[in-house]
C-alpha cells in the first residue's frame, strides 16, 4: 500500500465558525475551524470540544488565541504529522493548501484510516488462511502476511501510544484481536488505581445479550486472578478450573479460554480475554504470545495516555491561573483586555455603544479590619456572584484585585443602559450578605465609561471610569457617576422619570383630555379622542411624548393602557347616560396591543371594561398604528377580527407613515383612518402633500373606509379637505385637548347646534 499522507485521513466532523461567535451545546468530536469575518475569509486557528468543555463561556476567538495555529500540506506523510502533533501538544492539526483551508487532521482520523488498513489486511488473512488448508505453498505466503499483519499491529498500537485511549479504538482492537485468533467471543476491561472497572468493550455478544446479562464482569473469578497475580491464561475448559466463578445468568456459554494482562512495569491496567475458536481448536501459545504483544502496546497505550491527561490538567490550571482570579473565579485583567479589544474592534466596523463600570467596595477596609481576611475574602466571593447575577450573558465581569471589579457593558443601546445596569448591581449590593455567622452590608460606588463617547482607547476607557469612580466616592458612596456630567444629568433625569411614572398611577397623577372629531360639512361632533396628560406634584405638567416612549420601555404602559381605556370607557357611558351618545376613540400603543395579544388577554380586556362600564360597544373605537397591522400579521388579524365581533370600531392612526400598503388594508376589519397631521400642515402650500391627501382620500373612499384629518388648525385646510371628501377633522381649529368637563360644554353646544 501507499505511504498515507495527512490529504487522506481529513476528520470529517468539522463545523465553520465566525470568531465572535459563542459555543452553544458541542457534540463530542466536532473540531471547529475559526474564521475572520473580512473581504476574504481568512482563517484563524481550530478550537475542539475539549477546549470549549474548559471554557465554556469563551467566545471561539478566546478559545483560538492562546494556542500555535500550525497547518501542513495535504502531501504530508502521516508520521510527521503525529510528531507535530507531539511536539506541540495538539490533538489536531489544520490542512491549508497554498493558504486555502482544506480541512483538519486528527489523531483519531489517522487512526481509523490505519484501522481500515489493518481490517483490509485482516480480511487477506483469513482467506489466506482458508486456502492454506489445501494448498502448502499458499500456507507460507500466509505465514508471510501474517507477519506483516502484526508489523501492522505495531506500527498502529506505536501510533496510539502517543495519544489519549478513546473507546472506539478499543472496540476496534479487541474486533481484530478476535478476526486474527479467530476467537467467537472477546472483551478489553480497563481497571483504575483500585481494581475497579471503567471501561468493558466486549465483541461477539449483542447489545441484547449484554442488556439481559445486566452487569459488568466483577473480576471474582478467573479475570480476577489475571489482574491480581498479573499473569495469563489458557485453559481447554474453564468451567472445570477451580478458580472459575461460573458465569451469570443469561451469558453465553463459553468453554476455552486465552486472558492476558495489560500491564507494563508491574502495573496492571486491565486484561483481554479471548474464547471459543469458530474452528473448536483450542488456542496456543503463539497465539497467546500475540495477545501479550497487542496487551503490552496497549499497556504503552494507557500508560502515556494517564501522563499525557496529567500534563494536560496541569497546563490547563496554569491557563486557567492566568486568565482568571482564583478567589472569585472572575475574568482577571489579562483575559478582560483581551476581550475588550475584540469587542472595541467589532463596535468599530459596527458602531456599537460599550459601557466600562469600575466597581469599589465602600467599606471593605473596615470589614477586614473587623472580621480577619478569610470572611473578607468569602465577602469578595459573595459579591462576585452578586454582580454576575444582575448581567446579560454576553457581559465580562472582572476582578482587577482587592475589592475592585470592572464590568464590561458590550453591545448597549444607549448609556442609560448601563446606568440601569449599575442600579441594578448597587441594589443587589445594598441587600445585606450572610457570611459564615455574619450578616455584612457591603455597598459599593460605581465610576461608568463609554465607548466611543468618552474615548476609543481602552486603558483610557478604564481611567476614566476610575475617575468618575472617584467622584462617586466624593458624593458620598452608594451611588454610580458617568465621566462626563451630561451623561449624569440625562442618566438622572430618565431615572427620576421612571421612578415618579410607577407611582403615577397609585397617586392618581394622570388624567385624560379629550379631543372633538367634528363632521366637516356641518361642524357637529361625532367622537371624542382620549389623550393622556400626566400631572406630578415635582414635575409639573408632563406632556405624552416625554412619558409614553419610557412607559412601554419599562412596560408600564400595560397597566396605563388598561386605565386609560377603563376611564375612557367610564366617561363615554356617563355622557350616554346624560343623553349625549358619543363615540370614544382610544389609542392602542404597540408594545400594549402585543404584549396583551401575546397573553391572549386583549379582548378579555376590553370585554371587561365594556361589561364594567355598561358602554355600548359601537361608542367604543381602538385606534392602532400601521405597524401593529404588520406585526404578527395572522395573529393580528384574528385578534382584530374578534374585536370587530364585539362591535367595537378600529381605527388606523397616523396613516401614510408606515407601511401604507392598500394589499394588506384591505384585509383587515377597519372603520376608520386618520391622515397624519405631518401632511395636513402643509396641504395649502406644498404640492406634494395635497397629493399624498387626495391620493388616501380616494383609497379611503374605495375602501368604504371613514376618513379623519388630523391636525386641522384653519380654515383653508378645513376647505380644501372638504373638496377632497374628507368625512371628518380633529385638530386645534375645532378645540385643544380639553378636561372632561369643558369636553361636555363642547358637547353640549354641539346638541344645540343640531337643534
């Protein structure tokens, strides 16, 4: 046969990957070739299973950094290949032809073409040696090839000695042991430092068979005098050997017997059984001599394979060391500035926000002082895991030393993000923390940087973020403090919104005005829009677009929402009741109409409030934007069509700056649409928009669809949409927003005009 080389043993379970990528859960043997994202796909290095099994969180250009990336030609002889390996400790290798990734090559690869190689071999054997029986001259050639098998046998088990002993490599051991012996029956049994056994390959019994049989072999009887005395057997019967404790019920019955020990200098790994030949003889001593031969190589075998898994364990604890704190088992500095390099260079291809928070225990000195170093550093160990508990998993939380941790923010929105991060991190800090029988209170101070707005260096990143944690300390402690005092005050003023908008409803802060829709042609009024205002005793007045975008934000606006529909709803039965029947419109924000479509709660809300409230349901109109029509689309149409059932109108708001696509209109239950008043502003002046107008006019007119213009504020608007047959207008030119009570004088004066 050829010599093999390195193009003819490709492992085939390889998986391309990007180096930001993260690993999800690994299939055992899967070697993953890394590439750079770039005009031309440059590749990185491989990282295995086993790396990502030492680190699990690291992202595959960690994992590639801190190993040589070596590569051979697809013409490489397999041998040098495997010194390569040995020399740099690799289990594979990268094949690139003329700098071109063509695959990987693996120990195990090279050992399963060998494999083949010796099965093929195997398989020439056994028909030599049928034709042997006959034919003398064919005998000798046997003989020949024989030997050349066993050659084979070693040069193989000289290949294993130089790597890990993998169960697929036993399995395919004790099958040739058996083709070669021509045995019915084999099995390898590994044993660790005390006698017991983990591992048992067996050959000649079915999967069944061993399920019946139930256990594994327990070394009692024959094999445990090859392991205890390290010597081998070979009986005619081993049922009448004194020694023989029988055999379990459901085994097979075996009769003669060849078991040898896996040992090398006195120490025993395991033994190798062989029994019953297919032709009844009974086995010899040139074929016990051969068992010994492959049980010594196999012995080399484990033997280097124990040394080299120590030599690992202890490269991979001087790695963990070095990229780790030992204490809090944190991301050290080293491993942090390599990850904040990585990320800074993808913010710059994607200009991406990242946020640095420098983190400084308040009274840490005072703690040591008190209670000794070792519940201080249990305290450390305790914080640590505080931190992680309030952070994304993508985020990098570090310990510098002492009590210092730096927390890498990647991938944010905004810079409010990472003041949420930080309160939620002092929050978490300011709970007391039960070390050994003490109950401690560790605050910390927080200093915040921000690429690219305060720097694109990262140790001047950190610098910074060390200053604005100075100032923190200045300010008393407790507390977080951007580098630069605008992102203080925008910071401060978002979180104080926050915290006044959770108490608005309880402190019964918000109130509704309402807004006339008026019939154009007659100036009565037709419907009343309800329009949110927030009134708070530190704020003062606080308009919608200063509020509504935190609500759903925070997903307050699902309870605001249901109130203000509630109160809407209660206000148009009491004008009902009063003898003025008016429609009420009231405003759906996406993320209310969704997160209530997504809990199948939308239209038992609004049965509730219509059952709650007594309202009849043709008073009530849910106004919705364009792009809640396009969410879900299916999901949207079914939860519309439920509510249309009901007898509730539906509204588009704000229509022609969305989507505006007549194909998808037309297959939802609409009543009604309002132009934005972006293109009633301008209609007198601008061209453009008196198209766009005339153009929704006559869809809406096609459509059988009401039309309401909003944002009318005079009277040469008011006529030129009349010519346009534009059904309604809402704006000032009609009234502002009004508190209930002016609304029904407007109502009022609007029944005496009909009159």
């Amino acid at each position: 046969m050829k010599q093999l080389a390195v193009g003819d043993c490709l492992w085939p379970h390889v998986r391309r990957v990007m180096e930001e990528e993260r690993p999800c859960s690994v299939e055992r043997n899967i070697v993953f070739a890394v590439f750079r994202e770039a005009l031309v796909e440059e590749f990185c290095g491989l990282a295995t299973d086993h790396d990502i099994s030492k680190h699990p969180n690291w992202i595959f250009a960690d994992l590639v950094e801190h190993r040589p990336m070596l590569s051979v030609a697809p013409k490489l002889g397999v041998r040098k290949a495997l010194c390569l390996m040995d020399e740099n400790q690799l289990g594979a290798l990268a094949v690139l032809n003329k700098g071109q990734f063509v695959g990987v090559v693996t120990r195990q690869s090279i050992l399963e073409v060998l494999l083949n190689r010796e099965r093929l071999l195997l398989k020439e054997t056994m028909r030599l040696k049928i034709a042997a029986e006959t034919n003398h001259e064919q005998t000798v050639v046997w003989v020949g090839r024989l030997a050349a098998l066993n050659d084979a046998a070693r040069s193989l088990l000289g290949v294993l000695a130089h790597t890990s002993i993998e169960t697929e490599l036993l399995q395919a051991g004790i099958d040739a042991l058996c083709n070669l012996l021509d045995a019915r029956y084999g099995a390898i049994g590994i044993v660790d430092n005390g006698g017991a056994l983990t591992e048992f390959i067996y050959a000649g019994i079915s999967d069944e068979q061993a399920q019946q049989i139930g256990h594994l072999p327990e070394g009692r009887g024959l094999l445990g005098v090859v392991i205890e005395e390290n010597v081998s057997l070979r009986l005619a019967d081993m049922g009448k050997d004194p020694r023989s404790a029988g055999f379990p019920p459901h085994h097979p019955q075996m009769t003669s017997l060849l078991a040898v020990p896996i040992s090398h200098q006195g120490r025993v790994y395991g033994r190798i059984y062989l029994s019953d030949k297919y032709s009844g003889e009974l086995f010899t001593k040139n074929d016990e001599e051969l068992a010994l031969s492959f049980a010594h190589s196999l012995s080399l075998v484990i033997d280097n394979a124990r040394e080299i898994e120590e030599v690992k364990r202890a490269r991979q604890r001087l790695d963990y060391i070095a990229h780790f704190d030992a204490l809090t088992e944190l991301p050290n500095r080293t491993l942090l500035t390599d990850r904040a390099l990585q990320f800074i260079t993808q913010a710059q291809r994607r200009q991406g926000i990242i946020a640095f928070l420098f983190l400084d225990l308040d009274n840490f000195k005072a703690i040591n002082d008190t209670f000794g170093h070792a519940v201080g550093d249990e305290l450390l160990r305790a914080v640590a895991k505080r931190i992680s508990g309030c952070l994304r998993e993508g985020d990098t939380p570090s310990r510098m030393g002492g009590d210092e941790f730096i927390i890498m923010l990647p991938n944010i929105a905004d810079s409010l993000d990472a003041a949420k991060v930080a309160i939620k991190i002092l929050h978490a800090l300011n709970e007391p923390l039960q070390v050994q029988q003490h109950q401690i209170y560790s605050r910390a101070s927080i200093g915040i940087s921000i690429y690219p707005d305060n720097s694109l260096s990262f140790d001047e990143l950190l610098a910074q973020a060390d200053s604005a944690l100075y100032h923190a300390k200045k300010l008393g402690k407790n507390n977080y403090q951007f580098f630069t005092p605008e992102m203080n005050s925008a910071a401060q003023h978002y979180l104080k919104l926050e915290h006044h908008l959770r108490q608005a409803l309880e402190l019964e802060e918000l109130v509704l005005h309402y807004q006339p829709q008026v019939k154009i042609d007659n100036g009565c009024i037709i419907g009343m829009e309800a329009l949110i205002r927030w009134h708070n005793h530190a704020l003062g007045i606080v308009m919608p677009d200063q509020f509504i975008g935190l609500a759903e934000e925070t997903g307050l606006i699902v309870p605001i929402g249901a109130w203000v529909l509630r109160t809407a709803c209660k206000q148009a039965r009491a004008w009902q009741l009063a003898g003025m029947p008016i429609r009420i419109a009231v405003n759906l924000s996406g993320r209310q109409f969704h997160r209530f479509q997504d809990q199948r709660q939308l239209l038992d809300v609004v049965l509730d409030v219509l059952k709650e409230t007594e309202l009849s349901p043709e008073l009530l109109e849910l106004e919705i934007t364009e792009s809640i029509l396009m969410h879900k689309l299916d999901t949207t149409l079914d939860t519309l069509n439920q509510i249309k059932q009901l007898g509730v109108r539906i509204s588009v708001d704000d229509f022609g700056t969305g989507y505006s696509s007549l194909s998808y209109l037309k297959r939802f239950p609409l009543d009604t649409l309002k132009i934005d008043k972006s293109f009633v502003k301008d209609i007198c002046t601008d061209a453009n928009d008196r198209a766009i107008v005339s153009a929704i006019s006559a869809m809406a007119g096609q459509l059988k669809l009401e039309l309401v213009a909003e944002g009318v504020e005079d009277q040469s608007q008011l006529d030129f949409l009349g010519g346009q047959q534009c059904n309604y207008g809402q704006g000032y030119f009609f009234s502002k927003p009004v508190p209930a009570e002016q609304a029904s004088v407007l109502l009022r004066q609007s029944l005496q005009g009909r009159e």
